[in-house]
C-alpha cells in the first residue's frame, strides 16, 4: 500500500514536472492585459517600434521603471473606456493591414525613412482610425516620457515630497 502510494505521488510529480517545462523555458515572460487580451507578444513589439518612432527612446538619460510599450498599454488598458478602446483595436487593426496592402511586408523590415512617412502621413488625420490609434500611442508615449523622475526633476524642478524641511533658516520676527 505505501509502495503504492510513494509510486503514485512520484508520477504525478513527473507529469506535472514535465508539463511545467515549456513555460518555465520562457526567458521572456509575455505580458497580458485583461482588456486588450488579443494582442500577442509579436504585437506588443510593433506598439513598441512605433511609439519608439513617435518619440525616441532614451532610456540612459531619462530612466523609467518600465518600458515605454508596457506603459503605453497598461494606459490603453486601465484608462481607456471600452468605446475608445475598441477604436484603439480597430485603429491597430487597420494600420497593419494597410501597412500589408501598401508596403508587402512587414512594418519593421521597412526603411526608417518609410516607417516615418507611413506615421506621419496619418498621425494629422485625427478622425480616421489610423489617426485615433496613432495619437493614442503619441499621447501616452509622450505621458511616459513626462512622468520620469529625471526629467520631472531636472526640468519641472518638481519634488516628490511637498514643503521642504529648511531647519537652519533666520526666521525674522
């Protein structure tokens, strides 16, 4: 019975060891959002090459917990009502299969000089959905960049802690 019991505890601590490889492989964990739960990793890399070319990344100088896609996301994700974010959807949507009608490939095998002329073609036109989903990825990527601590320091002149503690000065009476 107990020879039993040892045998059936250690295949299920096999199986389940074994199930456990392929995730525990990954080196790069894929990041999920419950409100944009069809956007795969591949996709979150092309968001990332886009806000990248709407505002270059300095990431040496203007340091940020997280990355500019992750921020761009989790804001699409949590402040987004779901009216402007099956726009965000839709517009994401239409701009690959535009980039695939137009170009043939894929949106980062393109030129520099292409991916930016494709941008700034619709990033103007403000009512299409291309123009929506654009100006979403500028307007947060630009958030992301405002809300570092360098530069919210060094050029905002804006302390963390309000009412600085100045115990050594005269106070004239």
């Amino acid at each position: 019975m107990i020879r039993r019991r040892k045998a059936l505890k250690n295949i299920g601590l096999l199986t389940g060891g074994m199930l456990s490889i392929p995730y525990s492989c990954n080196i790069i964990p894929e990041i999920s959002y419950t409100n944009l739960p069809l956007i795969d990793s591949e996709q979150q890399e092309l968001i990332a090459v886009i806000c990248n070319l709407l505002l270059p990344n300095k990431s040496d100088a203007f340091p940020t917990p997280e990355s500019r896609e992750h921020f761009v996301l989790s804001m699409v994700n949590d402040c987004l009502d779901a009216k402007d974010r099956i726009k965000f959807l839709d517009g994401f949507k239409t701009f690959q299969i535009e980039i695939i009608k137009n170009k043939e490939r894929s949106f980062k095998d393109m030129f520099l000089e292409d991916q930016v002329d494709f941008i700034t073609k619709y990033i103007n036109e403000k009512k299409s959905e291309i123009g929506v989903f654009l100006n979403h990825l500028k307007h947060y990527s630009i958030l992301h960049f405002e809300t570092s601590e360098n530069y919210m320091k060094n050029y905002l002149k804006f302390e963390f802690m309000p009412g600085r503690y100045l115990g050594t000065v005269l106070v004239k009476s």
